[in-house]
C-alpha cells in the first residue's frame, strides 16, 4: 500500500535526523538563482508535518536565492539501504531571532552564524576567519514540501512512489522505478 510505504517514510526521516551520523541528518538543499540551480549539503534539524527545519546565516546565499525565488528541493540518501528521497517544495526564512534556541546551539557551534566577514566573502588563508558575538546572523529556514518522490534500489524489484499534498491529504502511488 502507498499510505503504509509512506508512513514509513516519514518515521525513517523522524528517526534519523534524531539520530547522530545518519545518513538522514544530512540533505542536500537545491535552489535557484537566474534560472540555475544551486545544491549544497544542510543538517535536518527538524521535521515536523511537511515543514522541515534547517539552521544558517542569513547573509549567505541561498538566503538571498530563496528571497527572490521560494522554489527549493531537498534530497536525502541513505546510502547503507539505497534508499533515495526527493522532497520538493518552498522555503521561507525565519529571521526572528529566538533566544531560547540560540542559548541551545554549543559556543562552537555558534561561531558558524558569528563571523566577521560574511559567508562565501575572499580570505587570504582558512585561518583568517575572525568572529563577532555580539553580531548574529543566525536564521532559520523553514522548507515546506508537498510532493515526494521515494525510490528504493532492492531485489527483486525495486519500489519507487511519489506522493502529493492536495487539500491537506497526501495523495500517492506506486510509479515505474
Ligand atoms: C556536512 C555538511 C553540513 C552542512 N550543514 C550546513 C547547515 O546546516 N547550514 C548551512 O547553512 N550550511 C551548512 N553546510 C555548508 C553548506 O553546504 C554551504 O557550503 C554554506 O551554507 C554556503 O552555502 P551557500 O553559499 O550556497 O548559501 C554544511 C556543509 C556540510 C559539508
């Protein structure tokens, strides 16, 4: 049934992004800017109904990509079961600062959202990177999905369903892989 595959999708994707180093802690997080995509890996925070957490600066650049163009795809590969998920859907960013959350994210942790110069700006050398606590550019980017498409590479078949949120109900069937 497509309902149970599904199901069992999203417990996978709960279990592991709780889970240290599984392969569903990471994603990679397309966008788009003048018509070409950009893919770069993210930590899962959190995924809570179809809407998908994801920590950054907000000086970086799919920041300014998704400001200009919400459309956005996550994918997730479990590399140990072959297991491949595509996420499609919209990010909005979440610049409200939280306090709470931020007294959460480890000293070190926080520098990332902390440096001086902002991300992807030129440097003489990976040492050169200098931080300033008092200015955080810490966001959140809240990606919400409404089509899925799930592929499972096994024997003697392998299963592939995609899936679509329509008035609030997943929708989905079995596809040819
Ligand atoms: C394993 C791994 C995890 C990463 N996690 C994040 C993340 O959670 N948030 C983030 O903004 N960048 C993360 N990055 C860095 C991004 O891949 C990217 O280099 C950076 O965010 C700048 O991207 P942009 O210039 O396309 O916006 C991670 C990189 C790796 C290799």
């Amino acid at each position: 049934m497509p309902s149970q595959l599904l199901t069992h999708i999203f417990q996978d994707l709960q279990i592991g992004i709780k889970t240290r180093n599984h392969p569903y802690r990471y994603a990679s997080l397309a966008s788009i800017s003048q018509n070409t995509p950009t893919q770069r890996m993210v930590v899962v925070r959190e995924i809570e109904e179809n809407t998908i957490t994801i920590y950054t600066d907000s000086r970086t650049k799919k920041v300014t990509d998704f400001t200009q163009n919400a459309n956005a795809s996550l994918l997730f590969y479990n590399y140990e079961q072959m297991k491949q998920i595509q996420l499609r859907g919209t990010v909005s960013i979440d610049k409200g600062a939280d306090p709470n959350l931020w007294n959460t994210i480890s000293e070190k942790a926080q520098r990332d959202y902390t440096t001086h110069l902002a991300p992807g700006s030129q440097i003489d050398h990976p040492k050169k990177v200098a931080y300033q606590k008092e200015h955080i550019h810490f966001c959140k980017l809240l990606f919400t999905f409404t089509a899925i498409d799930y592929l499972e590479i096994k024997q003697p078949h392998h299963i592939r369903a995609c899936y679509l949120l329509e008035n609030n109900h997943w929708e989905g069937n079995f596809i040819v892989p």
